[in-house]
C-alpha cells in the first residue's frame, strides 16, 4: 500500500513540476524570439545577444526540466517496485497453490 500511495503522490506532484516547467519554457522561448528579433547584427550575433539576455530565464527553465525528469525517474523506479511486488505476491500465490 505505502508503494501505490507513494505513486499517487508522486504523479501529482510531477503534474505540478510539468506544468511549471512548461510555462518557464514557453516564457523563455517567447522572451528569447523577441529578443533575438530586435537585435541587430549576424545571425549569431542576434542568437548570442538573445542568449546574453536570457541567461536567467534560460537558467529557470533547465532547473525546472531538470526536475521534472528527476521526478520521472522517481516514477519508473515506484512503478518498477510495484511490479516487483506482483511477481513476488504471483510467486506466492503459486506456491501456497488453490
């Protein structure tokens, strides 16, 4: 039981981390376009300024990501012990027989 309600936590504190991350990365992508789009210069000056600028933004956003895969591997690794705990309970179910 502390597994399955380990789980259900879990899921819906990565629906919280996944729904900040992608508003980070939507902020961040709209913000740099912008930035980028108002720059003068080469491509790469204007991607390099855009950057520059966003350095903070972009920083936010990679934790954010970060954390949300974080979380994810903290999922599969629940629902690989759940699994575990089936075989195990299958395995026994076998032996003790009908």
């Amino acid at each position: 039981m502390y597994l399955i309600e380990s789980l259900e936590s879990e899921t819906e504190a990565f629906e919280q981390l996944a729904e900040d991350a992608a508003k980070k990365e939507s902020r961040y992508k709209g913000s740099w376009a912008k930035e980028y789009l108002s720059a003068k210069g080469s491509i790469k000056e204007r991607e390099s300024w855009a950057d520059y600028k966003l350095a903070d933004t972009q920083f936010d956003f990679k934790c954010a990501e970060a954390l949300v895969k974080a979380k994810r591997e903290k999922l599969l690794s629940l629902r690989t012990s759940i699994d575990a705990m089936r075989t195990l309970n299958a395995n026994v179910r076998f032996q003790v027989g009908p």
